[in-house]
C-alpha cells in the first residue's frame, strides 16, 4: 500500500482517481491546486504524485519542476492535451510517465502500480563504472562520492545501463523497457532522458554513448 497525493482542480475527477487509488490499496491525499500540493510535500511524505497540468495559481509543470527540487518520488501527470511538445516539456521537468485526458482510470493505476514497484523492489547490492556509485537498495545515486537527484526514469535509465554494459539499446527498447509497452510518448522521451541524465552525471556521463542510428550503451 502507498500514500498517494492527487493534485487535481476538478472534484469529480478527484473522486474517481481517489476511488481507483483505493480500489488498488493505495490511501490518497488530495491537493486542489499547486499551492496546496507543495504545501503537502514539504510537510507529509508520499510514495508517488499524480498532478493535473492545467491548474489555478501554480500550473503543473511548475509544481513538477519545484518537486524535482525536494524528492524523487514518481511523478504521473495528467493533461487534456495531447501536443507532444507538452508532453517533452513535463519530461524535462521531471515527469516520470504521462495520460492524456479523457483516459481510462484503470489504465491509470496499473501506471501508477507500475511506477510503484520498480520504485520499491530493486535488489540490495550496489553497481560502480568509474567515479559512478548506484546503491540499489536505496536508489542512491553518488558521483565522485556526492550524491546527486535523479528522477525516478533516471534512475533506471543509468541501472539499466550499468546491470548491462556494453550492451547496445535501440529507443525503441528502452521505451519498452523502462516506460512499458503502454507508454504514449515517442523515441524523444528517450533522448530527452538521456539529455538529462548526463547533464546530472556531469563529466561521467561520458559513459553514456550514443550510436548514430543504433541507439546507447554504456562503456565503463
């Protein structure tokens, strides 16, 4: 069971996201705007965050970006459009998975199911390529001994990388294998990740290897 905080300005929409997150065994907390979301998270821990986009007062990027500065927890957003471009731009921000208004709301917990358990059942060992350390046990991240933030994709972006060096992955087969079958988005989202993931890494990320028309792997 997970504590899940639903940031949403729509009642009605509240009442069936919250109705499915219990329907899974999940309690809810309910934020009727960005304001009193990150109010909720600097105050009370939660395992995973479902945030609507168009909202009063704090939009939800905003509130995306600002959760990327205090944790790590997942993030699903929630938007009536349907624009690629939007959907970048909630990745690049921090944004771990995406559903486009109307959808299903079963679709939707087994998402956040998803989300929940690669969260919480990584194996207790820890990976080391260079002056890069992954704690798997605790999703810890350290680059010459600093620990840095990764957003949950991030993060099993670079495990994925580091449990298989050498190895060659097409975007079509991380998309599969990080995001799921069901996912929405497109090969960018991968880039974008990428883009992100190697910034974080700084001069490490120079591990991360990219091959014209093949995809990435990782070289220690």
């Amino acid at each position: 069971m997970a504590e899940i905080l639903v940031v949403e300005d729509e009642k009605n929409m509240q009442d069936i996201i919250g109705a499915y997150m219990q329907k899974g065994g999940h309690t809810c907390l309910i934020a009727d705007d960005g304001v009193e979301a990150l109010m909720i998270l600097k105050s009370h821990p939660v395992d995973l965050m479902v945030l609507d986009i168009m909202m009063p007062h704090i939009d939800g990027f905003s509130v995306c970006k600002m959760t990327r500065e205090m944790s790590n927890i997942p993030i699903v957003m929630l938007t009536a459009k349907s624009d690629e471009s939007d959907k970048l731009k909630g990745y690049e921000y921090g944004a771990d998975d995406y559903m486009t208004k109307p959808f299903s709301p079963k679709v939707l917990l087994a998402k956040v199911n998803a989300l929940l358990r690669r969260t919480f059942s990584e194996p207790a060992d820890a990976l080391n390529a260079g002056d890069i350390t992954v704690v798997s046990s605790s999703r810890q991240v350290y680059v010459e001994g600093e620990e840095i933030a990764l957003t949950h994709m991030e993060y099993e972006l670079l495990h994925l990388f580091m449990t298989n060096p050498g190895q060659v992955f097409t975007r079509e087969q991380l998309l599969n294998r990080i995001w799921g079958y069901e996912f929405e988005g497109t090969s960018r989202t991968v880039d974008t990740h990428i883009k992100t993931l190697r910034q974080k890494l700084g001069s490490e990320g120079r591990h991360i290897v990219t091959l014209i028309r093949s995809g990435y792997k990782f070289e220690r």
